[in-house]
C-alpha cells in the first residue's frame, strides 16, 4: 500500500514575528488542526514543541518556510487544499510569501508507514526542479496512481 507525500516550501516577506504575517501565523493553528480532520489526512511535520512545520528550519534562511506531510491519496490532498479554510489563506499567498523562481510544491509516493524527512523531500523537489515532472517527483498536474513496486507512479503522464 502507498501514501502521498507532500512537501512544500515559501520565503516569507518578513519574520513570522512580523505584524506583516499576522493573519497568517494567526490562522497556522486552525489550518493544521482542519488538515488533521481532514479524510485522507495521515501525518505531518511538526515543531519540537508539537505545533506547526511553519517554526522547522529546515533552511540557513529564517524566512523559508516548510510544510511536509502524508495523505493516503492525491485525491485527499487536493480536496483539503482547494478547500476550506486552506483555500481561503492560498488565496492570499502573495501577501505573506515571496515569488519563487522553481516549483514550491512536490508530491512523490511513499510506502505506508514511512515517514519522510526535509532532506528527502528537498531532493525531490531539486529533482522536480531540474527534470520536471517524473515519476520519482512530481505535482498535481502530473500525479498518477502508484505503482505496485517501488512506488513510483504508473501511467505516468507529466513531461521530463
């Protein structure tokens, strides 16, 4: 059986300190604890004190941002993303996020039970970033079933 990971990143405009991210860091909580309802949901990264990924330096830049987590499908995934209240706050992801030049998204699939960490999800997304979409790493455009060995994606669509 597989998982989906998920891990995505973003340069904030300034400190999470910052009055500039307010609404944002105000509205972490409820957006980790919807995601946690959510169907589909199995695991995501959290801080030492338990909290949120948004505190994980996973990055020498303070400002980077990361968000890592598993779901037990791409379906699952997209319908917590494109909703309420996660939709509501990527909407105004420009106020609170800088531009990135690469993608700021991957998704890749995982064997049930395996927990990814930031160095595994960073290499997948320097992958995306350099081949495109592949089975090995890609984004919800190019997400395929997974295959039964190995994980990677059968029927992949997306261009290398």
């Amino acid at each position: 059986m597989h998982h989906l990971a998920q891990y995505n990143i973003a340069r904030a405009r300034a400190p999470l300190g910052d009055p500039l991210l307010g609404d944002f860091v105000a509205a972490i909580a409820r957006l980790n604890e919807a995601a946690e309802r959510a169907p589909g949901f199995v695991w995501r990264l959290k801080d030492e004190s338990g909290a949120s990924s948004s505190y994980v330096r996973a990055y020498d830049d303070q400002r980077m941002l990361v968000n890592l987590s598993v779901w037990e499908s791409v379906d699952a995934l997209r319908a917590y993303t494109y909703a309420a209240p996660h939709i509501e706050l990527f909407r105004r992801r420009a106020e609170w996020f800088e531009p990135h030049a690469g993608p700021s998204l991957v998704l890749w699939w995982i064997e049930a039970g395996h927990i990814p960490t930031v160095e595994e999800a960073d290499a997948r997304l320097r992958h995306l970033a350099v081949h495109g979409p592949t089975e090995y790493a890609f984004n919800f455009r190019s997400a395929a079933a997974p295959h039964s060995a190995g994980g990677a994606g059968a029927g992949f669509s997306g261009s290398r």
